[in-house]
C-alpha cells in the first residue's frame, strides 16, 4: 500500500526552513564523519534542501572537493544556490532534480549523502538504485532518514492534536516521513537497491530551545504545518499551543527544553 504523502509544499517554506538548520546540525555533523569524504573527491548531496549538508562540507574542504547538491524543489534549490554566491564558495554548485531521475553520468562521484530525504522521495527505492548508479564502484554513501513515529517527537505531538481535527489526509506527514524507520526497512530497501556493504545505527539528537515558547514560535515561523493550521477554523488554531504544551512538560531541565527525535544513519560503499 502506497504511503499516504502529505509532506510540506517545500517551495512555499524554502525561505524559513533554514530555522530548523541548528536542531539538526548534528545529523549533518555524523553524516560527514561517516562519509570519510577526501580531497579531489566528488560528492554528491540528494535532497540537498536550503543546502545542508553540502554547504558544510565545501566550507571545510575549501575547494578541495566539488559538492554537487540537488533537489526537486526550485525553491530549496535557489535558497542553497544563493548561499554559494553569497559566500563566494568554490566548487558547489546546487540543481533542480528528482532524485528518482538524476540527469548525472554513471559512475561519476566518489561520495553520496542525504540528510532527512529519501523517505520523502515518491519512490525511495528508484532514488537510491539511482544514488548507485551514480557512485563510483567502491564509492561511499551516508544517509540520515527518521526512525518511528513516537521518536520523531515533535510531529508526533502535532498528529496527537490535529488528528481529531482534520480529515486523514490532512493529518502531518508522519507516515511518510517515518516510512523508513521500522525494524529492518531501510536495511530492506538499501539491499534492493543493489547495496551490500552497509550499516544502520539507531541514534538520538535533541532539539533545543529555552523554551516550549521558544520552540512553537519556532513551528509556527516555518510554517512547517501551514497546512494543518490553514485547514482549522480560527478558534481551533488559537488552543493548539496550549494543546501541545503538555507534551513538552516534562522535557525541561535547568530552563532548557530538550526534545529527543531517533534517526537512522546509514553508511557503507557501492
Ligand atoms: C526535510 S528537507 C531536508 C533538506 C536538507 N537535506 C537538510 O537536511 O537540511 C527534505 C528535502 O527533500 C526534498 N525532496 C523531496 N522529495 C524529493 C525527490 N523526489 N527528489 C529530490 N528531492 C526531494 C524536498 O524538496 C526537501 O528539500
């Protein structure tokens, strides 16, 4: 059964999805150790988004690699192609692309990487036979997805409150987005797509904020669930706060509010 996909419209929020860069730079901080990538190297980044991990990656090695990132938003793709030239960064270059038809050579870049992507491809298996076909034999791949639906956390206290509120096809993207989080998927889907010499490790980041304040007006300034509050009445969208703040209450230590979400990463070579 095809899951249900009702992912933001990431055109819409390209300009403020950069609000949410800091919870994850830690996904991207693993992703990069993992992917061992090395001088004179090409490194490709799927789903780039507003251009992370890419940008970190041209940042530290200076020129020394060339990054090719690409997205199937042009929206993402213009915000991340803006920061290039805005810090003048050498060798990085961004590309409006889906990743289940990449217009690239086979056999063309040594490294590959995905932050939070593959799970929202419309075809994750085509996506990643297509990340293959694009590495180099012995090439090196890491990628970030979500793990289940009670560790993405924080779309887990959206869906608790909007789901008596909305029609099922409204609801936040939770399925889709945790579609490879279960016991054994991704390991499923990596193998086939053609890959063998892999791993997948369970692990645990934590959004901060000084607050659960701090942290909703986060949510609300991305409308990341512009969807979900455009479709309620607006006396409904005035008790949704109130509504998830109870979920947060027991996450707050010396003032500051610590929201676990579990991810899979997943490394290994072509
Ligand atoms: C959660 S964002 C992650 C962006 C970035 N990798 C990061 O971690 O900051 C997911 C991205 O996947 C992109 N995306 C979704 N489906 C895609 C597809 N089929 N091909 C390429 N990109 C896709 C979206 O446009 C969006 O930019």
């Amino acid at each position: 059964m095809a899951v249900k996909d009702n992912q933001p419209d990431w055109n819409r929020i390209a300009g403020k999805f950069d609000l949410w860069l800091p919870q994850l730079a830690p996904v991207g901080k693993a992703l990069l150790s993992a992917l061992e990538a090395r001088p004179g190297e090409r490194v490709l980044d799927l789903a780039s988004g507003t251009g992370e991990p890419a940008l970190t990656l041209a940042r530290r090695m200076n020129g020394s690699v060339e990054v090719v990132g690409v997205d199937s938003a042009a929206g993402m793709v213009r915000a991340a192609q803006a920061k290039v030239e805005r810090e003048r960064l050498p060798r990085v270059s961004f590309h409006c692309m889906p990743a289940e038809r990449l217009t690239l050579a086979d056999e063309t870049f040594d490294r590959a990487l995905c932050r939070f992507g593959v799970m929202l491809f419309g075809d994750p298996l085509v996506g990643l036979k297509e990340m293959r076909r694009v590495l180099k034999p012995g090439g090196r791949f890491a990628l970030a997805v979500w793990s289940t639906p009670e560790t993405m956390t924080t779309m887990w206290w959206a869906c608790q409150v909007f789901k008596d509120r909305l029609p099922e096809e409204k609801h936040p993207a939770i399925d889709k987005v945790t579609s490879l989080g279960g016991r054994g998927v991704l390991e499923e889907i990596l193998g086939a797509a053609g890959f063998s010499a892999f791993t997948v490790e369970r692990r645990t980041i934590h959004y901060e904020f000084a607050s659960f304040d701090a942290f909703w007006d986060r949510v609300e300034a991305s409308e990341i669930l512009k969807a979900q509050f455009d479709a309620l009445p607006p006396e409904e969208r005035a008790k949704i706060r109130d509504e998830v703040a109870p979920f947060a209450r027991d996450l707050v230590h010396d003032g500051l509010l610590r929201i676990p979400h579990e991810y899979l990463l997943a490394a290994g070579n072509k």
